[in-house]
C-alpha cells in the first residue's frame, strides 16, 4: 500500500457518516513534518462526502494514523498491543469514562479527546494481527482551531494550568471508576492499559556516561550525582513499580507538547486535546506530570511555580475524586507528592533522555537520527545539545535532589 492510500475508507468511516452520503473526492497529504513525530504515519484527510438522496455535500477534514513504514519502528513502538490500545482509548474507554460521570450526576464530561470517526487493524476480519491497512481516523483539530506549541518554547503558566486541570480529570475519572466500579475497570478498560515495556538498551551505559558529563558541568549537579549515577542503574529495572496502589489508573505515557494541542483566543489558551495515546497504561499518575512538567513547562515558569503547579494538579484530582463520590484520605497531596519521588525513580533516565535529545532535539529528522547508538556515535550532534536543553536538564537534577526525590 502507497503512503498516500486508504484502502476501503468510506468502509472505515461507516460509523461517522450517514448511510446515504459517499466520499466523491479526496485529498490524502502528510500532517506533520519529519522529525515530529517518530512512532506512526500521519496523514491529513480532506473528504468531500455527497448524499445520494439529495445531492448535498460537506467536507470531513480529519486526520490518519497508520503504522510506521520501516520495521525497525513497528518493533520499538510494539504495534500489535500499543495500535490496539490507542484505539480501545477513544472507542471504549473514553465512552465508558464519559458513562460514568453520567451516571454520577456530572454533565459536562471530560473532553480533553479529539473525536473519534473510525478504525481498523487490518482488512481482514480472521486474525488480530496489525498490518500495513491498519488505520485509526480522528478529526482534524487544526480546522478547530487548535494547534501545537512550538517544542522549543513550551508552556506558560496559564497553558499549563490548563492541561494539568484536565490531566487531573484523565487519571482521576478512571480512578474512581476502579473504585467504585471495579469490576466494569477490571473487565472493559484494564485490558487495554498493559503497553509494551521497552527493554533496556545496551548503549544505555554509553548513555548514562554521556549524561553524567553534561550533569557535571554544573556546580548546582554535582552534590547529586553520586544518587543521580545510583538512580541511573537502576532506572529502567523498575518499569513495573510505577504500577502502585492505591494511585494507579489510566496514563497517558507520553505527556510532553508535541503530544498536546492548544486552542487561543486572543493569545489565550482556551481548550486543549490530548493525541497520541499508543503509550497509555495502568501506573502511577505522577510519571504523566512528572514527565509533563519537565519536558514541556517553560522553565521560568516551573522556577517560580513548581511546587504551585504540583498542588494546583493535586486540588483538580481530588476534586473530581469527590464529584465521584470517593473517599480522598489515601490520595493527599503529601502522599501524591511521595507518588513523584516514586515517579523520579523509574523515570528520571526517560525524562532527561527526552528532554535533551528530542524536545530540544534537531527539527527534522527521523526515528532512527534520535537512537542512542547514532546520537553516541555522532558527537557533533553531543556537542550540539543547545544550552537552554542543558539548563532545564540541570534544573530537573536540582530540582529531584533538594525535595529528596533522588533517595
């Protein structure tokens, strides 16, 4: 299959269209540009649809993902569980989530979802298996008004305020399902929360040395790097300890801004969607903010407003815990904030990964141009990690050190 085709479409758009309308034209180009986004193909649909009853037509813009074109990507990424679960997010889980609250007397439902229009996981209804027609169909949220913040700049106050407020209705919501509903969570949403877990690479320790470089230039690093190198080894052992109770519900795994879009109005951000959910899983909440607040918060903004934006999240989660009707004892903020050291211990390596080598990583490129072994093999690309990447990766050492979150 070409890049640029969608086999049987109308087929897959069954469920959003009226059963009289056809697609009599469409145009079927590249959404993102190289180099931002690394583990799907992105393609942007725009459909005219024509009712045979009347003649009427419309135009559907909407967006495609389908899986990487190169094999080397389809493994990192795990297709056959993360495809699946993306789709389960927006086809089960957000209708059941949305249910719920119905149920529990709440009217305006958590929307932080792009509309969902249809899916496949290939064209043949015999086996399971993921392939090359494999495609999920949402809106286009650029024709809504809502685009993504340039990677290099991040978020403001007001805009983190805004995404961390629904952040906190996306795990609290789902939490409360699992608690007062545990056997609807157990059997209709946990199924689709176990993603694959990426085993450690064995450049890992040419990695860590790299890091431990840039951390010592610092003075503010130095007296954490003896827990930092300690952290490091055990960093990626501890995947499956993110899964703690009694806090763990529905992750996104991949909160950072270009997995984010934003709606102004005036220069003020008004609404905001949640995309690209292959990653989401059944863990602790605070590896979402944790990993949000660093990869993606203006660092001027997390100077002045960490430990604000922390309880600003934490009052919005308890907050719909007790909309639900929920007993918020066991979810304090002294305990959520013992969630983030947690949430430090299996995922700082992860974090400042990112944060160097992608969020402010080169524009341009492909998945392969942000592997470790190419980005240790490349020291031009070391010597060019930008400084304003080296400051906020000696903030986030700081940081994690003097709140103890390194112990």
């Amino acid at each position: 299959m070409s890049e640029h085709s969608i086999e049987k479409l109308q087929e897959v758009l069954s469920g959003c269209i009226k059963k009289s309308q056809i697609i009599s034209d469409k145009k079927i180009t590249n959404l993102t540009a190289p180099g931002e986004n690394f583990g799907s193909i992105m393609l942007k649909l725009d459909i005219t649809l024509k009712d045979e009853k009347d003649g009427t037509e419309e135009e559907l813009h909407a967006v495609a993902k389908m899986i990487p074109a190169k094999e080397f990507t389809r493994m990192v990424f795990n297709i056959q569980v993360t495809f699946k679960n993306e789709i389960a997010l927006y086809n089960v889980i957000a209708p059941i989530l949305r249910d719920f609250q119905r149920e529990n007397g709440i009217n305006q439902v958590i929307d932080c979802f792009p509309e969902f229009y249809g899916a496949r996981i290939n064209l043949s209804e015999e086996n399971d298996t993921v392939d090359e027609d494999a495609v999920l169909i949402l809106e286009n949220l650029n024709f809504q008004g809502y685009q993504v913040v340039d990677r290099y700049v991040g978020f403001d106050l007001e805009t983190a305020q805004l995404i961390l407020k629904d952040l906190a209705a996306f795990h609290a919501i789902p939490l409360a399902l699992k608690l007062r509903k545990p056997e609807v969570f157990e059997s209709k949403i946990r199924p689709y929360l176990d993603p694959f877990e990426q085993p450690p690479s064995p450049h890992d320790e040419q990695l860590i040395s790299t890091l431990i470089e840039i951390f010592q230039e610092s003075n503010k690093c130095i007296p954490w790097m003896p827990k930092v190198k300690e952290n490091f080894k055990i960093n990626e052992t501890l995947q499956n300890a993110a899964r703690r109770e009694p806090f763990s519900t529905i992750t996104h795994g991949d909160m950072w801004v270009n997995n984010i879009m934003i709606k102004f109005q005036n220069r003020l951000p008004v609404g905001h969607k949640l995309v690209d959910f292959q990653g989401c899983g059944y863990k602790t909440p605070a590896i979402d903010v944790f990993f949000f607040l660093f990869t993606s918060v203006q660092l001027s903004v997390l100077q002045d407003n960490f430990d604000g934006l922390i309880e600003f999240y934490h009052k919005h989660f308890i907050s719909h815990l007790e909309k639900l009707k929920c007993d918020t004892a066991p979810y304090s903020l002294p305990k959520f904030l013992e969630e983030m050291k947690a949430a430090t211990s299996f995922h700082l390596l992860h974090t400042i990964f990112m944060l160097l080598f992608v969020v402010f990583g080169k524009k341009g490129g492909s998945l392969e141009d942000f592997d470790p072994e190419v980005l240790l093999k490349n020291e031009k690309v070391k010597a060019n990690i930008i400084p304003a990447a080296k400051e906020k990766a000696w903030y986030l050492i700081h940081t994690c050190g003097t709140r103890g979150w390194l112990e």
